[in-house]
C-alpha cells in the first residue's frame, strides 16, 4: 500500500513539470494536421483513379468493358490450376489471374 502511495505522489509530481502547448501552437498543429490529411486524401484518390484507369484498360485488353463486377463476370476460364491454398485461373483470352477465391452463387 505504501508503495502505491509513492508511485501517486510521483505521479502527481510529474505532472507538475509537464508544459501544455499554448492556444497558438495548438492552433498550428491543427491546421497542419488537417492540411496533411487533404493532401493523403488527394493522393489517395489519385492512386484509386491510376488503378481504375488501369482495370478499364485491363478491360479493353481483354475484351470486356463496365465496371468490376462486369468485367470479372465475363471472364471465361478456360484452364484452372491449384497448386495447396493457392488457385491459378487462365481466362479464355489468355490472362491469368492468381490467387482466385472461388464463390459460386
């Protein structure tokens, strides 16, 4: 119990030396955190348009077009491997896709 005691009172003394940051640096952090994250979300968003950009052009490569689910629906396996956990599927038009999850419907 006494040393619980002292391990409060040292507790209590620390916090005595401990130097909050003032309105303005507050102020300051704030703004750059959020300017940071603008600028992540911007980047972000770029990469996701990069990506999507190079799925329709997947699409048109292999001769589909729409959106994800479209794309991946007109896929016809021609050849599925598997090789333990691991599943390699080869689409008719000669793309392979590894690592498939198999879903039926």
């Amino acid at each position: 119990m006494k040393s619980l005691i002292q391990y409060i009172k040292q507790s209590i003394n620390e916090l005595h030396k401990v130097t909050f940051p003032t309105k303005k640096e507050s102020v300051h952090s704030s703004v750059v955190v959020l300017i940071f994250t603008g600028l992540m979300a911007l980047a972000i968003a770029l990469v996701d348009a990069v990506f999507d950009i190079g799925v329709v052009g997947l699409s048109e490569l292999i001769g589909t077009s729409g959106n994800y689910e479209d794309i991946i629906s007109q896929m016809e396996v021609a050849e599925m491997t598997t090789s333990g956990a691991e599943v390699t599927a080869t689409t008719e038009s000669g793309v392979t896709l590894e690592n498939v999850s198999i879903v039926t419907e």
